[in-house]
C-alpha cells in the first residue's frame, strides 16, 4: 500500500505577523492552483476581546507591545484559564475562561500542524490531513485542554509549546489505530456537515446533492464494510471504501432521486456514477476536517449566508448585520404594510354598525358563529354569510395591492430559468413552487428537470423522450401555466390569512382600549351585559371616528 502521509504536498504554514495574530486565528485548507494551501483566518470575538484586554489591562498591553513576547502571552491566557482564585475585573467578559481556553486553542494551532507532521513522517496509515484533526478536536475538547494545562509546571525545562506539542503526537498516536476519515463521514449530522460545507464555499445545489449523497454511501458503507464480520472485527480500524461501494452508493442516488422526499435540488439534478459519489464524499470530509467544533460559529452559517454575511459573527454583530439589512428594505416593507393597513381601514369606513358588531364581537371578543347567532338573535348561516360578504369585500382591496395577475407570470418565468436548480428555501414563494413542482404530472416534471435543471435544449429533450418538438414546448408551457395557477391559489390563501389576522388585531384592540377605559374585561366569567356595554362602546368610537373624517 502506497504511503498516504505524502511530505511533498504537505501545505507550508505560513508565519503570523504579530503577537496578537497568534490569539485570534485558526488556519483553514484551502487549495490554489490545485495545490494545498493554509491560511490564517480571523476570529472575530477572540480579536476583540484580545484588543479588550490591550485596552484596559496596562501589563497586557506592555508585554504585547514588545516582540517575541507569544509564549509570556500565552502563559497570562493559560493562568486566566487553569487559576479560579484570580479576581475579576469589571470590564472582563463573563466567559473570561473560555475565551482564554479558545486564544490558546488559536496559539497552538502551530504544533497541531508540527504534531502532525511528526506522527506523519513515522507512520503510513493515513493522511497528514487526518492526523491534523486529531489534534486539532483535542485542542477543541476543552475538558481534555485545560486538564493538559493544568499538568504543565512552569520549572519543567520544556517550554509550554514543546509540553503542548509532545502531548499532541502521543494523543494523535493513541487515537489514530482507530481514527478513519471515512467514520469521521458517516458520524457527523447532516446538520453538522451542511454548515462545514458552506463554511469550505460549497453552494446549493451541490450542498443538498452531496449530503443526499452522503446517506446512500453510509448505508452502502455500512453494510459492505464496516458491519460485514468478514472484512471488518469489532473495535478495528474502519477500512476504505472500494470503487464497489461507490458505484452501488451512485445507483441507489440515482434510484431514490425522484422520490418525493428527495431535495428539490437532487431531482433538478443530473444522475451520477460511482467517480463523482467518490469526489463528493471527499469534499465533505474535507470541509469536516477543516470545521472542527472549538471553531464553530454561534449562529447558523447557513442562516448567515442565507442573509449574505460570511465570517464569523457574535451575536453583537449578528444583531447589526440584521439591522444594517433591515434598513436597506425596510423603507419597502413599511411602505406595502402602510399601503395594506390604510386599504383595509378604508374598507372599514364602508361598513355599518351592525357588521362592525358582529366583527367585534367574532374577532374582538373571540365568539363562535354558533355564540354570535345566539347573542344576536339570528341564525348561524346569516352569520356566516354576513362575515363572508365583508371578507370578500377586503380580499378585493387586498388583491388590488397586490395585484398577482400582473407579476406571477413573470416570476415563474424567471424563477424556472434562474432558480430550479437552487431555490432560496428563505422564500416562501420559491418554497410554494418547489410544492407545486411536486404537483405536476410525471411527464412535465420530467420535462422540466431536463429544461431547467440540466439545462437541455428543447430539441434534445424530444429526441431524448422520444417527442415531437411541439409536443415538448406543448407540456413546458403547460407545466408553466400550472405553477402560476397554484401560485396564485397559494397567494389567494396568503392573503385570507393575513386579513383574518388583521382584524383580529384591530377588533381586539379596540375591544382592549375600550375595555380599560370603562374599567371592565372581557376575559373570565364575565356576563353577556358586560361584553354588550364594552361593545357598545367601541361602536360609538369607531362610528363617531368615521363621522370626524
């Protein structure tokens, strides 16, 4: 067996300009001219808090402003991090210790790679790429950390670095006879290996394809290897997978990919052979090898990058991006939602007291149909007919707002040509079509997958399918006019939704004032005189407000 530890294209690392640097960044592999890269990336919390301290810890400041200073730096994080008796500044953050823990984990991200190389030079069983994580998810295990460094004394003649960089060549030694690449795989959560995929710049749709990928390789694995007694004894090392296993992983891909539960994004796609299973599971373990846990961001990357902020981000500047992105179309928003509320009050102006009655009554103090018709002395479907007709009455002014007819055509055109294969699943309209995707016959979802997902020309699409030309362009414009009917149903819906929950916040509202201004509540035993007199009330207000304008 070829030796896999290969020194030749182990990625030099690069130095760090300063004593800071050292504390607030991680390295990260990368690739440049298809050769491996490290490069040194910021951690924006731990930056932060490393300038804190230079702020308003004098003696900090003093040994960071002097050169060659990284091992005294790095004894002051580890007594923060190991010593409970020291007290405890004002200005210090309340997770003083971990964030110590996490500056040392940045420190020694250096002897991870040395560690790694040594342990490599010795041994032919794996990667240089998996003896680096082995390191660096001990680091991250800060239960296993801060034991390493309450065990170093300051007499020993080794330096803390050399301490730190022995215990890490025995801790890769002991864990790599059971350590695999390919268990690191199959263990992670589709959770988990989402976020590491986008933090390595993989985009949808080749995110979503490699982690449905993934669940078919883990079977297939599984059951060829890892629990076939034949191959594999329990407690051994788990053994590489063979160009079989890949190509049987492909087939049951291609297999499941229409099924309904599949992605949007893999049945848009094209069907794949056992090369391309092997390339895309070597994808994910690269980028779960580069995202180890002590380096994994508060908040979701995904909802981040869905928002359009990369890097990492505390919940400070979380808090801002959201601002700073609300601003830029909130001006929009506050507009329709001004638009929306004045058209509805408007229509309200219209009606007459007996049917603000029953909406005060229906909506503002929660009566069923049944209850309103025996408050009111009539029937439940004059109830019902008379709620429908002013419903109807504010759908039209709804509708006129938003006016669908004029911009859903064009939306699906575009969304089939730009989207299909990646549909933003933060947009509740792209998530309705990708429904409705699933609505259309066999044929035109076919048709579709092959136009817009694989981007086949029309002609191709017949000879394939075995059509006549027209008959092709026939089901796409088909499918096209179905999607903008089920939009429009589903914004029709949107729409009902939105003016019931309106005038369940405008009737109970006006049921609350008034109700506080006479001192009386609607909630609990109260009587039906109770309710009437707050009622009565409110119908002064609303028809006397009416009169005013």
């Amino acid at each position: 067996m070829p030796n896999p530890f290969n020194q030749e294209i182990i990625p030099r690392l690069p130095e760090r300009r300063d004593n800071a640097e050292n504390f607030f960044t991680y390295l990260i592999l990368a690739t440049r001219n298809r050769r491996p890269v490290i490069q040194w990336q910021n951690h924006a919390e731990l930056k932060r808090n490393f300038e804190l301290y230079q702020k308003c810890n004098q003696a900090f400041s003093q040994l960071c402003s002097q050169p060659n200073q990284t091992k005294n730096i790095a004894e002051f994080w580890r007594q923060i991090a190991i010593d409970p008796s020291l007290s405890v500044q004002d200005w210090e953050p309340e997770n003083r210790k971990t964030l110590a823990l996490q500056h040392l984990a940045s420190y020694f991200e250096k002897d991870c790679y040395y560690a790694a190389i040594e342990v490599g030079s010795k041994s032919s069983d794996c990667f240089w790429e998996e003896y680096l994580y082995c390191a660096r998810v001990f680091i991250c295990n800060y239960e296993d950390f801060i034991k390493l460094l309450q065990s170093y004394n300051v007499s020993y003649q080794a330096s803390l670095d050399t301490y730190v960089q022995q215990s890490l060549i025995k801790t890769i030694q002991a864990s790599i006879s059971k350590f695999s690449r390919w268990r690191l795989l199959t263990h992670e959560s589709d959770k988990y290996l989402r976020e590491a995929l986008q933090r390595a710049g993989n985009q949808e749709p080749n995110i979503s394809q490699f982690i449905f990928a993934r669940k078919y390789f883990k079977q297939v694995y599984r059951f060829n290897k890892v629990n076939n007694p034949a191959i594999r004894k329990p407690g051994q090392k788990w053994p590489n997978p063979d160009s079989e296993d890949f190509q049987a992983a492909a087939e049951c891909y291609n297999a499941e990919k229409y099924l309904p539960s599949a992605p949007h994004e893999v049945s848009a796609g094209l069907s794949i052979n056992g090369e391309q299973m092997q390339a895309w599971m070597k994808i994910c373990i690269a980028a779960l090898q580069n995202y180890p846990k002590s380096i994994k961001p508060q908040y979701s990357i995904e909802a981040l990058q869905e928002q359009g902020y990369e890097g990492f981000l505390d919940k400070s500047q979380l808090e801002n991006a959201n601002i700073a992105k609300t601003k830029n179309s909130g001006t929009a928003i506050r507009g329709l939602l001004n638009r929306t509320d004045s058209a509805l009050r408007k229509q309200l102006e219209s009606l007459k007291p007996d049917q603000h009655k029953i909406l005060l009554l229906y909506y503002g103090a929660g009566f069923k149909q049944k209850q309103l018709a025996i408050h009111l002395n009539l029937n439940q479907s004059s109830i019902s007919r008379r709620l429908d007709a002013i419903n109807i009455q504010l759908l039209q002014a709804m509708v006129e707002i938003s006016q669908p007819h004029q911009w859903v055509t064009d939306y699906v055109f575009e969304w089939l040509h730009k989207n299909f294969r990646a549909p933003l699943h933060s947009d509740l309209i792209q998530v309705a079509l990708v429904q409705a995707i699933k609505e259309l016959e066999s044929e035109e979802q076919e048709v579709l997958r092959l136009r817009y997902g694989q981007q086949v020309a029309e002609e191709k699409i017949a000879t394939e399918l075995g059509m006549d030309l027209l008959a092709v362009s026939a089901i796409i414009s088909q499918a096209q006019q179905k999607l903008q009917a089920n939009l429009i149903k589903v914004l029709n819906t949107w729409v009902k939704e939105y003016v019931e929950t309106w005038l369940v916040k405008f009737y109970q509202a006006q049921i609350s004032a008034t109700g506080r201004a006479l001192n009386l509540s609607v909630t609990g035993k109260d009587t039906p005189q109770i309710i009437e007199s707050i009622v009565q009330e409110c119908l002064q207000t609303l028809m006397s407000c009416k009169k005013g304008e």
